[in-house]
C-alpha cells in the first residue's frame, strides 16, 4: 500500500512539498519581520519635523517601492555579493530575505506615514506641551493609535509577502515553486501539483488574515476605522 510519508530514509513527494511549504513560510517570516522594522522606522521618519529626516524616508520608499521584487531579488542574489564580498557566504534564502523585506517596507512605510498623519495633529502638541521629547510622543502618544488603525492594511502587505516569496525559485531556494516545477517535471501531474500548491499558499493567507483579524479585534480603538463593524 502506497505510503504518503517515507521513513528510513525515504522522502515522497508529500514529504517534499512539505518541506517546501516550510521554506516559503520560514521565508515569508522572516522577511516580513524586515519589512515591519525598516517600515515602522521609515514610515517615522517621513512625518517627522526634520527635512532631512523626511528626504531619506521618501528616498527610502521611492527606491524600494519603484523597482520590481523580482529584480531586487536578483541584484541581491548576483550584484550586491560581488560590490561586498563579505555577503558572498550568506546563503541564498538570507539575501532574498532581505530583497522581500526591503521591498515590502517600502509599502509599509506608506502606512505608518498614513497612520499617524491620519491622527489629529493636537495629540503630537498635546504630547509635547506635557513635555514629553518628540520620541517620547511617537512612542506613548502617535505610535499606540496609529499601529492599531493601520492593522487592516498590514494584513494585506503580510498575506502579499507569502505570494511574492515565489520569487525565491528564481535563485535556487527550494520553496513551493521550485518543487512544483520539479515534481511536474518527474511525473507529468502538474495539474495535481499545482492544485496542492495552490491550496497551501490558500491556506497560509487564510491563517494569516484569521490571526490578524483576532488582532484586530482585540487592539480596537473605540471611534476610530472599523471599530462600528
């Protein structure tokens, strides 16, 4: 009888993919962990009262937002190891990390910008005029309200991450596109390995929208987007 998982050493394909789905998720994390930190703190410095401050965020974005995921994957991949050759013994799976990541925060950035713009502008005076220091007012008064309003669309940047990590077939990284490739290559079944395929990236965004949905819904804030739903 056909076994769907191997032992003693033997893989299946169910194996494979498994594996594979663990690579496009470990991926999607970590560069979405990126992408928030670079995001939150670009999207800072584009509202702050510094010219020069907001001139490096908006160069920033406009940088990483205007060049395609796919070409930054490969400059990551092929030129930037050759201009710093200390990057040349990180593994492949690092560096398109850092290509989603720092794509994907230039749309976060958008966001956070939206955010705290979005906030009456006497809460920042408020804050200051309590005397607390512009830091202090971005992290107890403007960061708190505006994290919790932009929540919807960051679901959307995280559910993106997952479809935009199948760029890393591109450069060897053994994740569900490159073993959908190669297994219909083994078996002439493409229309059953992609349809798996399919499901799982179906099933890592419908994760991930439920889990930002119980966020969303427990960091509410009353009067404020969505909060009458």
């Amino acid at each position: 009888m056909p076994r769907c998982m191997g032992n003693a050493g033997e893989i299946t394909y169910l194996d494979w993919m498994m594996s594979a789905w663990g690579w496009t998720l470990s991926v999607s994390g970590l560069a979405l962990l990126v992408a928030l930190f670079f995001g939150l703190l670009v999207g800072i410095l584009r509202t702050t009262p510094s010219r020069a401050l907001v001139l490096i965020g908006d160069a920033w974005t406009e940088l990483f937002r205007n060049i395609p995921v796919l070409v930054q994957v490969f400059l990551w991949y092929f030129v930037v190891p050759e201009l710093v050759p200390a990057l040349k013994t990180v593994p492949s799976f690092l560096l398109v990390v850092l290509g989603l990541g720092f794509f994907t925060s230039a749309r976060i950035s958008e966001q956070v910008k939206a955010g705290i713009q979005s906030l009456p502008r006497g809460q920042r005076n408020a804050g200051l005029a309590m005397g607390l220091t512009l830091p202090q007012t971005y992290r107890y008064v403007l960061l708190p309200v505006a994290l919790r309003i932009i929540i919807p669309p960051l679901t959307s940047e995280a559910m993106g991450i997952v479809k935009n990590s199948a760029v890393a077939f591109a450069v060897s990284v053994p994740e569900l596109i490159m073993f959908a490739r190669q297994a219909q290559e083994e078996t002439s079944r493409g229309i059953e390995v992609y349809l798996a395929v399919t499901g799982l990236y179906f099933v890592s965004s419908i994760a991930i929208f439920a889990l930002a949905r119980v966020i969303e819904l427990r960091a509410r804030v009353p009067g404020m987007v969505g909060s009458a739903q």
